[in-house]
C-alpha cells in the first residue's frame, strides 16, 4: 500500500513556514552572525526540524510532493542565507540592479536546493518500519544531495552542513570521512532523534545503539589523540618550523583594480612588505600584484626576485598572487615562487578550480555577465595536484580562492605520503563580498581541511581572514579584519615524525586514490538497499 497523506499533522502552510525557518537556523550554524562561531548543536537541530516534518509514523506519511516541498524550502532558504553576500559582489560592486542581485542569488540557491528536493522526495516515497534504517538513510540521501552539489556543473558546495562541526564532537570524524560523512552522520542522529520515544528508552537495544555510537565517537576521538599527540610516547614532528609574514593588504574592492587608485596602492604597499620582511616564508595573497608581469614597471619583479635571490636578509621565500599569461597562451591565476637561486627551478601554481561567473563564463551565460562592470575572464585551467613548493624542509602547497573547499582535489596531493604536502597555504580575495560572515565561513572551510589531513593551513587574504590553523583546525594566530597590516607568526609542518615516519590521515588515504567515489557508492547502496526493502514491504502488504 502505497502512502497516504495525514490531514492530523500542522497545515502545509505552517509547515513549510517551519522547513524555511529551520533553514534559516541552518545557514546560522555555519557561522553565528554575532561573533562567526560554527553551531553544530545547532545544525543538528535545524535539520531535526526538517527529519520530524519529513519521518515516517504509524499514523501516516508525508506524500513524496510535499516531502519534495519541504526539502526544497529548507534548503533554499538554508543556501540564501549562506550566501547572500554574493548580492554585495552583483550589486555593490558589479552594479547589477538590486532586484536582479537578489533574484541571481535566490535563483541559484533555489538550483542547489533541488538536489535536497529531489532526495526527500524520493526518502518519503519508501516504506520503512526500523527506526535505525530510516535514520540512516536519511543520512545517505542528504550525502547524496551534498555531493550532487559539491560536484555537478564544476560544484559549488559552500555552506555543507558539515562545517558547523569543526569545533563539535562529530569534528573528530573529518579525519576519516571528511565534511560529507560528517554531515551525513549529523543528519542520521538528526533523524534518529525525532523518531524516539519515551518507550523506546525501555528497550535494550535502543540503549545498545547509543551505546555503540558513544563508544565510536570514543574510538574516534582516541585515534585522533594518538595520531596527534601519540599514545603515551609523545609525538616528535621531524618537519622544521617556519616563521611566517602573512600580508594583508587590505586594498578596496571598488578600487583594487582602478589605474589611478587601487592598483599603485598594492604595487607600492606589498613591494614594500616584501621587501622589509624577515620570515623565512612571506606571503600575498589572491591578485596582491593586480597586473600581469608585462604591464608593471619595468623592473619591478625583477627587482623583488633579485631581492630574494640573493638573500638579502638571510634565506627567504616569498609566494605571490599574481596573474599570469598572455592572448595567445591564455590567463591563469596563479602564485608565483621567489627564493635563492639555490631553488631548483622557478615555482608557478596555477588555479585548477575556477569560480563561475568570476574567472569563466558558463555557456549561455554571457548575457548575465555583461550586466555586470565586473572584470571577468576566461582563465585556463592549472592542473589538479600540482608539485608543492619545496622550502626549508617543507612542501608548501597553495591553493587559491575557494578551492580549498575542494577536498577532494587537495587529497590528489597524499598519493604517496613521502611526497605529501606539510603546509597548505590559502591565497584569497573576499573583498568582493564585504566585512560579511562569508569570511567567518571561509575561515571555517580552511578550518576542516585542516582536520581532514592534519595539517596546517595558512591563509593570506585581501581584507580577512588573514591567519594561522594548526593541524588541529585551531586558529593559532589572526590579523584583525579590513585592516592594512602583516601578520607574524610560526607554522609546524606535518606528516613525518619519528614514530611513524611519512603518515598521512584515513580520509587523505582514499580521497587520494578515489576521490568522492566511496562515499557516492555508501550512498547508492543504501539507496538501493533502501529500495529493496520497500518493495518487499509492499509485495507483504499487497499479499
């Protein structure tokens, strides 16, 4: 028998008044607009609100349209409201009609929403009667929905709800499952909350599930300890110390790229930080040089590579935004590598993941981007796990912008543990979206990639979030946002200790060798699973 719609729950009204409310909650958990904090109580608890709309009971179950409903207003409401400051980038600074800014952002998050439509609608199409599977299917849906956003149409997976848990007790799972399995995790308990009852708690093997997801939380928690701090023998890093300057330039959005302005501002300003820098690594951020090394000064470069050639105060290195290319060879945006002459060859990174809209044009877009006074471009494409830059016993690996949203990319880089990154180094421009919580929620993406492979990220930004994250995902040292200023400091590599030698985590193990696919098939089968399992149900009920 197939579902039947209960006319004794709330009215659809009320309820999808609660789905775009819990939303809502959700996109705050991310990063509390009063101090930019993750929540990751509550994240479980917007999406708890979500599973009780959405569960199964005896009574009856929710028809598979306003499942669809529901999860499509949770999750657009939850995606605009992490993302609304993209209307700051359209409106403020592209000079796109307030009206068409707020339409474009509820737009996209209304396309990414459909994905958690889809996967709700299909959750209360089955028949389920276990608690325990219904929880944990809810949990593989809403993984399918966060990869399917994570990685259709080049991905855009801002705002997983798995980074709400960088300070929560799930956080121990990034090493092992990464964002997706932590979100997928929350949403099963989110589930499996809604479904108890008082007469439940009088059945052993009720008591026997949490004590087992105790005991895993436990085990995680200690595996975590030992690979970081070891299991009564102290952990002995044989990777050296770096000190670093991090540059923030701080450089006005709507003048960063203006001739008369913004642009002799930077050449000036990060010139002159690099040139006076003593740390053994310096770093400037996304674009600090805003023109390509044909359109400076003659030189210019040439004089800030000479500077570190030479070692004027002692052996440096310094990483630098930049664009690089030509007409004929195409653009990139890239870092570019100064060091002693010692440095077996120049050092180039090229941006593999580029932005949509910002960095290419998506077919049959064009129209969109010429209502914006955005300079836009079509930029080649970098390489996916490019060679790390190798200094003073580290292997540095940037990334740029939001790639490091991408872990899945960085994780190409852990193939073979002996050739593994020991710093990640972020480079980024967030000035296109204002002082707004989207560096908070910058701040925490940097924050789980760091938790997923144990080791530090270091991130030098335009306006904030200039700073410096262990290989705890703890914020060590931060400059003060949109202001103008270097932020000092040391960084411990990671990954080779007496102990162990070469070592990488679980999660950078498989997402080196398979990317996404494991948790894609974890989902499918239990999808299928799900499936079987249904129609069994209902061949018993018809017979």
């Amino acid at each position: 028998m197939g579902r039947a719609v209960s006319m004794a729950g709330p009215p659809l009204a009320l309820q999808a008044l609660l789905a775009v409310a819990a939303g809502a909650a959700q996109a705050a958990s991310l990063a509390w607009p009063g101090n930019g904090q993750p929540l990751w109580w509550l994240q479980i608890a917007s999406l708890a609100v979500l599973a009780w709309l959405v569960r199964p009971h005896p009574a009856a179950c929710v028809r598979w349209q306003r499942g669809a409903l529901l999860g499509g207003l949770f999750a657009t409401a939850w995606l605009a409201g992490t993302f609304w400051w993209l209307f700051i980038s359209m409106h403020t600074y592209g000079g796109l009609a307030a009206p068409l800014a707020v339409a474009a952002v509820l737009g996209l998050a209304a396309f990414l929403a459909s994905y958690y439509a889809a996967v709700l609608g299909l959750f209360c199409r089955l028949t389920l009667t276990s608690k325990a599977l219904t929880a944990i299917v809810f949990g593989a849906f809403w993984l399918l929905a966060e990869l399917a956003r994570g990685t259709l149409w080049t991905g855009f997976p801002w705002g997983a709800g798995g980074y709400a848990h960088v300070d929560g007790p799930l956080g121990v799972l990034a090493r092992s499952v990464g964002v997706y399995g932590v979100g997928a995790v929350a949403a099963m308990l989110a589930m499996g909350a809604v479904q108890l009852r008082s007469a439940d708690l009088r059945r052993a093997r009720v008591w026997a599930g949490l004590v087992a997801l105790a005991a895993l939380l436990a085990a995680a928690t200690w595996g975590r300890h030992c690979a970081i701090s070891g299991c009564g023998t102290p952990v002995q890093p044989a990777v050296p110390s770096l000190s670093l300057e991090l540059l923030q330039g701080n450089i006005p959005q709507d003048e960063k790229f203006q001739p008369g302005s913004g642009v002799p501002l930077a050449l000036q300003w990060y010139a002159q930080a690099l040139r006076d820098a003593r740390a053994d690594l310096v770093v400037a951020p996304e674009t600090a040089i805003p023109l390509l090394p044909q359109q400076l000064s003659p030189g210019y470069l040439e004089g800030l590579q000479q500077r570190y050639a030479q070692g004027a105060q002692g052996a440096q290195a310094a990483l630098l935004g930049i664009p690089l290319g030509d007409e004929v060879q195409g653009y990139t945006n890239s870092v570019l590598g100064l060091g002693p002459t010692t440095l077996a060859a120049p050092y180039r990174y090229d941006k593999h993941h580029l932005v949509p809209f910002g960095e290419f044009i998506p077919p049959f877009f064009r129209w969109f981007t010429a209502m914006m006074n955005i300079p836009l471009g079509d930029f080649n494409r970098g390489l996916v796990a490019q060679p790390s830059f190798a200094w003073a016993g580290q292997r540095i690996a940037p990334n740029i912008c939001y790639e490091d949203l991408f872990g899945e990319e960085l994780g190409a880089r852990f193939i073979d543990p002996a050739q593994a990154p020991t710093v990640f180094v972020n480079f980024s421009n967030i000035g296109w979206f204002g002082n707004t919580v989207a560096i908070d929620q910058h701040l925490h993406i940097s924050r789980m990639r760091a938790l997923e492979f144990e080791r530090p990220m270091v991130r030098a930004t335009n306006t904030g979030a200039t700073a410096i994250i262990d290989h705890r995902g703890v914020v060590t040292h931060q400059l003060a946002r949109h202001t103008r200023g270097v932020l000092r400091g040391e960084v411990q590599g990671r990954g080779l200790d007496a102990q162990r030698g070469w070592h990488i985590t679980p999660y950078a193990w498989w997402v080196s060798r398979w990317g996404l696919l494991p948790l894609w098939m974890t989902g499918g089968l239990a999808l299928l699973v799900a499936w079987l399992l249904h129609r069994r149900q209902r061949g018993g009920v018809r017979g």
